[in-house]
C-alpha cells in the first residue's frame, strides 16, 4: 500500500499468466518465512499454487498454456505442470550472440 504506515495491506504482484484451473491471473505471494510461491488470484475460490515461476510459453507435448521455471543447485529447465505431462527443456542462456549489429557496420 502506498500509504503506508496507515496502510499495512499488500496486494499480490500479478505476473502475467492465466491459471489452468479457472483462468484467473497468477499472482506472486510470500510464506510467512519469506518464501516465494505462485497462485492463483481468485483464492479462496481456486485452490493452484506452485513453487515454480509459470513463464508464458506452451507446452509442445500437451499443449498446456504454460511452463514453470524450475531452478536448483543442478539444474535450470522449464517443466510442464501438468500430471500427465512428463515435459522438459534445458533453460539456455543467452550468451550476447545478439549484439552481432555492430560487427555488419
């Protein structure tokens, strides 16, 4: 809230994807321990939550309308949240291969 310290509330930051559950908009929340986790907006009425942030690309298996994000210690991919869904792709870096532009001139 803006007006805080009269102000104490917060809003959920929406993060651009639609729930696969109902179509409400996905917000990003906090544990009481500060733990990031992502949910649907229409809570208490939809019940989807992940740890994993969804990233607005479909799966190519399942055609589900989003990935996750899912990073550890190991590994970095985007996984298909979907249960009969066994999708996952490697999450590549760029490297500055885009910065070519100046090499032509």
């Amino acid at each position: 809230c803006s007006k805080y310290p009269e102000c104490k509330s917060t809003k959920a930051i929406s993060i651009g994807v639609k729930c696969p559950d109902d179509g409400g908009d996905l917000v990003e929340r906090r544990t009481k321990k500060g733990k990031i986790f992502y949910s649907c907006g229409n809570y208490p009425k939809c019940k989807f939550a992940t740890w994993y942030k969804p990233v607005n690309k479909k799966c190519p298996d399942c055609n589900a309308d989003f990935l996750a994000e899912k990073r550890t210690k190991k590994v970095e991919q985007y996984v298909c949240l979907n249960k009969e869904c066994n999708y996952k792709e490697e999450i590549l870096e760029d490297s500055g291969e885009e910065d070519n532009s100046e090499e032509n001139a």
